[in-house]
C-alpha cells in the first residue's frame, strides 16, 4: 500500500479525534531571561502582584465566598443548580409513579387514589415537602437567574461595555451599524438556550400547578386532604379546554427540560445539535461532525418522547378521562375551581 495514502488517512482521523477536545488555555512561553528576570524582580512589579492578588481575593469576598477559596461564586451555583435537581427529581419520579403508571396500570382513578395517599407519606410531610420539593426548585431556578447575572457581569468587566464580537476578525463581522449594536447587546447575556428557556417556563406551570392543587385548598379548605386524582378529573369535566393546554403543555415542556437537562450533566447535549458547528476546513470532516451530532440529538429527543408519552398515558389517557366527581366532594371541587381567575 502506498504511504502517503496511509499518512492523509491517518491524519484525517487525527483531525477527527481532535475536535472532540475542549479547547484550553495556553499560557505564554517566558522570555529567553524569563527566569533571570523573576528571580530579580523589581519592588515595583512585586507590590503590583500582590496588589493584584489581593483585589482578586477582595472581589471573591464581597460574594460572601471565603478569600482563601480557590473557585468563584459560579462554581458553587452551578453546584447548586446541579445537585437541586437531582433532589427533585427524586419527588418527580414519585409523582410520575402516582399520576401515571400506577393510573396507567389499573385502568381506574378511585383505585390509584390509595397509591396517591401512600406516596403523599413520603414527600409531603412538614420536613420532607421543603426538602424535596419546595427548596430544590427554589435553589435550582434561583442560582440558574444568579449564574445568568454574575456572566453578563464578567462580560462587562472583561470588555469594557465592548462585547466578545469585538475581537473577532474582520471576516467574521456582518450586518450593519444597528445589527452589531443589536448583537452587542446580545452577546453581553450568556447565550440563552433551549434547557433554560423551557426551565422558566416549567417554573411558572409548576408555581401555578402547586397554587391549584396545594395552596388554594390550603387556604380554603385548611388543608389537601380532599385533593387527589379525582380533583384534577373534575377540572378536566368542569373546564376541558384550559386544562388540557395547561397540563399538556407543561408535560411537554418539563419532560423535555429534564431529559436535556439530564442529558446536560452527563454531558449528552454538548454533543447534540443539527448543525456541524464552526466549519473545519475539511468537508469529510464536517459531514461526520454533522452526522454524529445529529445522532445524539435524535437520541437525547427520542428520550424526551418516550418519558412524555409514559406521562401523558396515564395522566392524560385515564386521570384526564375519570369524570366528574359527585356529591359533597363535588361541590368542594367546585368551590375551589370558582375561585380561580380565568376558570
């Protein structure tokens, strides 16, 4: 076999492997007297150091984190971000259990009531509902807004009130005046993706679904004891349209930010997308690139299908479809639902 063709085909695959690497920093070489000059560092340059290194733990400070840390304040929120959610998809599993498999399983909402009320042992009591439920999404929606800040923040910092783009080449700058004012304000914020964008939305369905089912009973009746899967049958009786939107709409957002997001820790969706990404310069190179990104994504999505389907069969295929309630329990149902605005 001819060597050159083992020496391209071999340097194709090396150009291969090495866009799977995360680029890093590279510090600067020393001068030839690089180390002559450390050793006989003048007074001026050493105050001008220290006094750096001082302002470096001075700012960590002020964010209430300890001068001797070594990470910065994002690092712990993510932290936090991360770990929240790991807590409330404990609760999430429960209730996907609750309102869908075990409906799912017997065909009947009185018969999956006395699951409900089982699984109500777990994550709502006094000690375990702000432990799995209410702090995890307050912390996980909180430190992504503090994450979002402290970027735009760095940004500011790091180019003056200019924007990353500005140091781009010329090439790579299009659009006039007014679009590059446009994309300087952009570009200030952090890129705003699809997994944060579908977790405010999912915060808000989950803060009205929490206001209906826990907190208006709550202040009505004094407590949830009435509440189960036959109330929300009633609302879906009593008011068909607004239900089904609403809780349709926030199985397909909060299904899909979980499996992204879940697919974001374990480092799954770096991987995803329908484009190649910056283009190489090679197009063998470009069209593999391309194929094995779409690949994941079909994956990561086909994932998001199948836990919303698994939800929706048997929120919506049998809880949705139980009917009415009858009786006092009716009128309870119905006192509750007529103090909701737009119902």
């Amino acid at each position: 076999m001819d060597e050159r063709s083992l020496n391209e085909k071999a340097s194709e695959e090396t150009l291969i492997s090495l866009l799977q690497l995360d680029p890093s920093p590279i510090e600067s070489p020393l001068d030839a007297d690089g180390n002559e000059k450390q050793l006989g560092q003048q007074p001026d340059d050493g105050e001008d150091a220290a006094h750096s290194l001082k302002s470096s733990r001075t700012g960590t400070s002020s964010l209430g984190l300890s001068g001797s840390s070594s990470h910065p304040a994002i690092y712990y929120l993510t932290r936090i971000q991360r770990y929240s959610s790991y807590t409330f998809t404990v609760f999430a599993s429960l209730h996907l259990a609750t309102t869908s498999i075990f409906p799912l399983a017997t065909l009947s909402v009185p018969a999956s009531e006395s699951y409900l009320l089982l699984a109500r042992e777990i994550y709502q009591t006094r000690l375990s509902e702000p432990l799995l439920v209410a702090l995890p999404l307050v912390a996980h929606v909180a430190s992504g807004v503090a994450i979002r800040l402290l970027r735009r923040s760095q940004n500011l910092r790091r180019y003056g009130g200019a924007t990353p783009g500005n140091i781009l080449p010329m090439h790579h700058r299009r659009g006039t005046s007014s679009s590059s004012s446009k994309s300087k304000h952009q570009r200030i914020w952090p890129p705003f993706s699809w997994i944060a964008a579908s977790g405010y939305v999912l915060a808000a369905a989950v803060g009205l679904h929490a206001f209906v089912n826990r907190g208006l009973p709550l202040a009505v009746e004094g407590d949830s004891a009435n509440i189960g899967l036959a109330y929300v049958s009633h609302g879906f009786a009593r008011h068909p349209a607004i239900s089904w939107i609403a809780y349709g709409g926030m199985l397909a957002v909060g299904c899909g930010h979980m499996v992204w997001g879940w697919a974001k820790w374990f480092g799954v969706s770096q991987r995803a997308g329908w484009r190649a990404g910056p283009p190489t310069g090679n197009a063998r190179v470009d069209r593999e690139v391309k194929k094995r990104r779409r690949r994941v994504w079909y994956a990561v999505n086909g994932a998001v299908v199948l836990v919303t389907g698994l939800w929706a069969a048997g929120a919506l295929g049998v809880v949705a479809r139980g009917g009415p309630a009858r009786g006092w329990v009716a009128k309870v149902y119905d006192g509750l639902f007529d103090r909701i605005p737009l119902l």
